[in-house]
DNA sequence: CGGAGCGTTGAAAGCCCTCAACGTTTGTGG
DNA sequence: CCACAAACGTTGAGGGCTTTCAACGCTCCG
C-alpha cells in the first residue's frame, strides 16, 4: 500500500498518472511516528523537507502575547503540512501534533526534480498548497462574521466534508480527538463559551460532540446556521475515489 | 518601463534573473483600467486569465448571508491578484476593485509554459501565492485574537509595510483611499466601531487617518498594541526601519 | 445648491469573556 | 482493581467589549 495514497484524494487526485503518483511515492524518504500534543517546527527555522500526513491531527497555529494561541490550520489524513515551506524556506507559524501522528518526510531536493522533470505534478503540488489558502480565506469568513454557533456549525462541517473526502468519516459521524479548548483556539473562542455552544448545537438537535466522536444529526440546518457551502473544499463530486 | 517591475519587489524579486523578467514580461497580452468599486470576478467562474495589479488597491472578499462581506485579502500594487486561479481552474471568492486600478492581464496558456520551460520562476510565482497565504493566516490570528484597536493597529502596520516594499509608502505616511466602511469589512468590526478605534490611536499619538492618508506616528507602540511582526510579510531587507 | 455618501458621536442592548466552583473522565501507580 | 491526581467538561454570575440604533455634521460632486 503507497503511503502517499491519501494525497488529493477526493479533491483531484485522479488528476495524477500512475507515473506521477509513482514519482511522488519514490520521493519519501521516511516514515515517522509522532506523539500527541508535540511541537514539530517552530516559526522562523529554516526548513528542508516537506511533511504529508498519513495518519492523525496536526495544525498549524501562531501564539499571541496573552499565552491563547490561534489555529490557523488543521491538517488532516492526506494533507502537505508543510510543503508551502518549500518555495518559502521557512515558516511563519508554528506546526505541531494534536494526536499521535504518522507522517511521511519528502527532502526538498526531490521537489526541486520534480518541478524541473514534471511540471504537471508541479502543479498539482502547487494546487494543494493553494487548497490550503482556500481553507484559510474560509476560517477568515468564519472567524469575521459568524457568531459563535455558526463558527462551530461551519468548523463541524468542514471537518466532516474534509474527512468523507479521504474516507475517515462514517456514515454522520467522525473521530475527532480534539478537546473544547482546540475547539476554542481555531474558531477564536474561549473553551468555556464552545461547550455552551455545543450544547446549544446538540439541544438543537444539530450535531453532537462527546468522548471524540462528531455526530451530525441534522446537516441542512447545521449548514444554514454556520452558512456552510462546501464549494471551497474543491472536493470531486460523483467519482468513487480507490485506494491506489 | 517594464509593467511587472514591481512583482515581488521587496519581496524576493532578486532572486528573479534577467531572462525570467523578461519571459513574466513577455507573458503579459494587455493591460487593462478599471474603475473603482467595480466587481471584477464572481466565485465559481472558471478563470483562464491571471491578474497582476499595476496600480490602485483591490480586493478579495466574501459575502455572508446578513448583506455584510468579509474581505480576506487586500491587493496592492505588485500583487497577482489571482495567480491562485491558475491550478485552482476556478475561485473561490469574489474580486472587485476598491479604488480605480490598472492591472496587467497574462493568460493561463502562458504559465503552462513557464511551468515547462522555466522551472525556476515557477517556483516563485508558487512563492509568490504563498506569500498571500501568509497573510491569510495573519489574518486569522489578527480576527481570532486581537481586540479592536489591535486589529487595526496591526492592519495599518501591515499595509505600510507593503506598501514601502513597492516604494509606495513615503517616509511615515502613505496614501489609503479606503473608507472606514472597508477597514471594517477587512478587520470584522462595524464601520461604527472602527471610526472609535481611529479615535483611539490618533488621540493615543500613534497613528492618524484623514482624508485618504495614514500616518503612522509611533511605529513601535502601534507595533506593540497589534502584536505586530513583521516576519510573515517575508520582506528582502529583513529591515523595519523607521524613517522618522 | 442639493443630495448622497462618509464620518462622528451618544445611548442602550447583546454577545462573549472572565472568574469561580464543581462534576466527570482519563491515566497512572500502588 | 482501586486510589488518586490531573486534565477535561459543565454551569452560573457578573462584567466588558462591540454592536445596534439613531441623529447629525461634513465633504464632494453632479
């Protein structure tokens, strides 16, 4: 089984050749497991290699003076964490594990040959990376002009979508071992104010969040109230996506 | 005079040699003006043109169901205002202009051969989508984390630095023909509360906004209020200078 | 010169935060 | 398997920041 299978899958995978999804799969170096709750990289270093993510929750987050930190990414199965730090050199945030994690490492050397000896993967590593930004236009949106219910209904969904698409979401529900207070430092909340807002959620009837599991009882309403349309996600409709 | 001289300047246009400013320059098939407050391009329309904005300031934005919109960029002169649209195919967000603004049009079939003949300009202009990454993601923390008076101090902060890596800025001002309307679409406060804010910092001596002109009048201080840094700008220089 | 858009200010209401206490779950060592 | 501690979750009360609503002044331009 490919480490690398999970990369695009459901947002545009079936784009890449069997040539490109081989080249891809060779430029891993190694795997490496991780523990929860560690930091990977700190802002400012300079970074060589590039990070995908086979298994668990990473993000990326900044620390404000207060001691809060900010979220404002969350990396899920299949996702670069890091490659925009390859054009970049160095990051402008912190990155590091919510749970234990399994990660697969790609020197940038062997992205160097990539782009010279196949721009269409170029493109399509360039495109993931953008798939990123299209996350974080959307946590702006959320952030700036949704109430406090809204932001969770739409981080819920978002979550959801994004994990149906690489097959980790089961039926309504999903495992997601994140605690009130993640909740809080993505969606720019304190923790006390989400759990009030989950309960509003589940005394509506909407979506439930307990022991680490996400259940989505009622998706229209839950999608009205955090104004959620999936379009930014840029996930493929209709196509079964396999494991290659 | 080359109409991309100021595409990354400041900001690792350096790095570019003469024969990649001259295929970007040679990339271009017109120029076109608009006028301001004009929409430019709606989400979801496929996108077979980028854009490189010569001159005036535009935006990206967001509308959310109560008539409000969520900016979630700000294009200055130098920027791509949609290179992103070229992997992503289509957008994801609205683009309109703010003020009058001159912008070079360079078709997606040229990068196609950027990507193919070029790979070391590719890698910048990926970098150069990146960089508006970056700022997305101060913009999450700047909306999730600060208060008012911090989101616009660090706004400001922000846009003078820019603006003084294209050579806009002069000296501790620089011109801004935007309304408070607009900071506030950008900061997701009300247009109200951003006019006390200004208040704030202009009677706190840190910074003033009139008719079209900020000033900045205590860098360091507005630097404190908005935690600002400005390492995520990835400026050549590395140099914050005041010049007062 | 008139109107529309923008800017300014005040008062009141609402949303979210802070602080505090307590209950529940999880993990660890005896 | 139990005891215990630490982390996490839950709930209430009060306060603060921002919004809402409203009114009025200013500026610019047709």
């Amino acid at each position: 089984m490919r480490v690398t299978k999970d990369f695009l899958r459901g947002r545009g995978r079936n784009g890449l050749t069997q040539a490109e999804k081989d080249v891809l799969e060779g430029a891993v170096e190694r795997i490496e497991h991780l523990p929860a709750r560690r930091i990977v990289t700190r802002r400012g270093e300079p970074v060589t290699n590039s990070t995908l993510l086979l298994d668990g929750v990473m993000c990326r987050y900044m620390d404000a003076r207060d001691g809060f930190r900010q979220l404002v990414a969350l990396q899920l199965t299949g996702d670069f964490v890091d490659l925009h730090g390859y054009p970049l050199r160095r990051l402008d945030h912190d990155v590091g594990t919510l749970t234990e994690a399994r990660v697969a490492i790609i020197p940038h050397a062997r992205i160097d040959k990539i782009l010279i000896d196949h721009p269409h993967l170029a493109r399509l590593l360039w495109r993931s990376t953008l798939l990123d930004a299209a996350l974080h236009r959307e946590w702006i949106f959320r952030i700036g002009r949704l109430d406090a219910a809204g932001r969770l209904a739409h981080f819920l969904l978002e979550t959801y979508h994004r994990l149906r698409a690489v097959g980790a979401a089961d039926g309504n529900a999903f495992d997601f071992a994140l605690t009130q207070q993640d909740l809080g430092e993505a969606l720019g909340l304190t923790s006390v104010h989400v759990n009030r807002m989950l309960r509003r959620l589940r005394e509506g009837g909407m979506a439930e969040f307990a022991r680490g599991v996400v259940r989505i009882t009622d998706h229209d309403r839950l999608a009205r109230l955090g104004e959620f349309d999936p379009d930014y996600l840029y996930l493929e409709t209709g196509t079964w996506n396999r494991d290659d």
